[in-house]
C-alpha cells in the first residue's frame, strides 16, 4: 500500500449487513458473476468484522481496521495510523499520522468523497452525520437509502457524476456504503410482498441486484487510472438463525463477513461474466 497510495484511485465499498454464507453461495451458483468476475481466485475471503453494526465497524475501518481473516494472526494491515506497539503494523503498511484514514488520504492528496446509504451516513441529525462528516464532500439521498427498490443504481448514479467532474490529475478516495442488503430488502426478491416479509433469501435477491449495477461503479473508477479496490461486508446479519434477528449481537451470522480486494485496470475490458453452473 505505501506504493499504491499517491499514485492510485482507491475505492471502498461496504456491503451493508451481507452475510459471508449468503455472498459466498450466491458465487458457487453463479448468480453475481459480475462481483466473481474480479473476486481473487473467483472466490470471496472469509473475514471477521470489526464491529457487530454499521457504525461501530466503520469507526474501526475509518481507523485502519478492516476486517480480520478469519485465521490464527497476526495479519498485517494495508492502512494503518502511527500507534505504538501495533503488531499489524507491517513493511508494506500505508501508515498515517492523522486519527482515522480518511483524513490522512485527505492528506497525502486525495479527494475524500462519501456516498452514503444506511441511516448512519444520512446527515439529518448529529449521529448521522459523524460518518460522512469526516470526508470533504458527502453525498446522501432518501433514495440511497434502505426503503429505496433502486438505492444503489441510484448511489452508482451520484459516483459516475462525482469521478466526471473531478480533474484527472487528483487522486480519489471513494466510499460507497451500500444500503440495498439491509433490512426491507423484500422488494428485491421478484413477486415478494412487504407481508412476507425479510429472509436469507430476499437477502440473496438483493446481492444480485447490486451485481447487476456494480460493473459501471467499477467502469466509472477506473476511467481516469488504475484504481485500488476494497468490497466488503462492514457486518452480516440473522433471519431468525438462533432465535435471533438483526445485527448488533454476537452471532456467527453477524461477525463472519466476505471481503476482497483487487486492482481495476484502467480502460481494461470487464471479464466476461460466468454462466450459471459454470467451473470456476
């Protein structure tokens, strides 16, 4: 990271509340061949999060903290604030001296850009507005948020506009929170009705809307250079796993979430998406 950082883009992106069980299926049958498309070996990695709700996990990645594999560590950290003693501080670790990583990429250059979604990043009152308050510029709408059938279309809508009026010559840091994998996330399954309510599967449906729209997030970031990229899930979430529902509790559901990182390659051509059923 201390070679990626000054010289690329770098994008974020939170998968709301995605669990790992659910992400990792859904790649097996085929059924996000966008995502797997640039998923290292086609696969996601199993990693524990920071935090057990949005805004505790993104206070601990703001800081550096992303999440965990889920193996014996120590596992060096790509970004890290100066703090003495950090056994994941490492060689190739982009260290900052600065309280959380936006502000010290703010620092090394970057525009610092948020595009929001859950109610944490909404700005309509003082704990909404903690998030997005540390980036030069936040972005959030009511049809960014979880009640919207087409949030992230439309938060893929504000980044393109965001990346086309930048100058070329700044460097980006772009976080999109997505909001469509939280609860309601119904209206994401075809034929469902409020009545029936949230499941493991309207889940599943609303991670295949997002690949649908994903491609252009990643076409946007890598038409002005090569950009870094970051997906993952801040937390997962229960459907009645346990008795449970929801997040912010300690659950297998919940603290097991997918991740990946990998470059995007400016003006090189998607992959093509796998087939259903397809070898990967």
């Amino acid at each position: 990271m201390r070679e990626v950082v000054g010289r690329d883009d770098i994008l974020l992106v939170t998968l709301d509340t995605l669990r790992y069980d659910v992400a990792r299926r859904l790649v097996a049958e085929g059924r996000i061949p966008h995502l797997a498309a640039h998923l290292p070996g086609g696969a996601w990695e199993r990693r524990h999060a920071p935090g057990s709700f949005t805004y505790a996990s993104h206070q601990a990645m703001f800081a550096g903290f992303l999440p965990t594999p889920a193996s014996p560590g120590p596992h060096p950290r790509l970004f890290a604030a100066r703090f003495a003693g950090s056994e994941s501080t490492a060689e190739r670790t982009w260290v900052f001296d600065t309280p959380d990583l936006v502000s010290g990429l703010a620092e090394a250059g970057y525009r610092t850009v948020c595009v929001g979604g859950v109610g944490f990043f909404n700005r309509r009152d003082a704990l909404g507005s903690v998030l997005p308050g540390m980036f030069q510029e936040a972005h959030w709408e009511p049809s960014f948020g979880v009640a919207s059938p087409t949030s992230f279309e439309e938060q893929v809508a504000c980044a393109e506009e965001v990346v086309a009026r930048l100058p070329v010559g700044r460097r980006l840091f772009l976080f999109v929170n997505v909001s469509a994998l939280h609860q309601p996330n119904w209206f994401h399954a075809p034929g469902a009705s409020a009545a029936d309510g949230d499941s493991v599967e309207t889940h599943a449906a609303a991670l295949e809307y997002v690949d649908r729209h994903i491609g252009r997030l990643f076409d946007a970031m890598r038409s002005r250079r090569r950009c870094f990229a970051v997906v993952c899930s801040d937390h997962g979430t229960t459907y009645g796993d346990g008795g449970y529902t929801g997040h912010r509790l300690a659950h297998d559901a919940v603290w097991t979430v997918p991740y990946a990182h990998f470059f995007l390659e400016q003006d090189a051509p998607a992959p093509p998406p796998a087939t259903a059923g397809a070898p990967r």
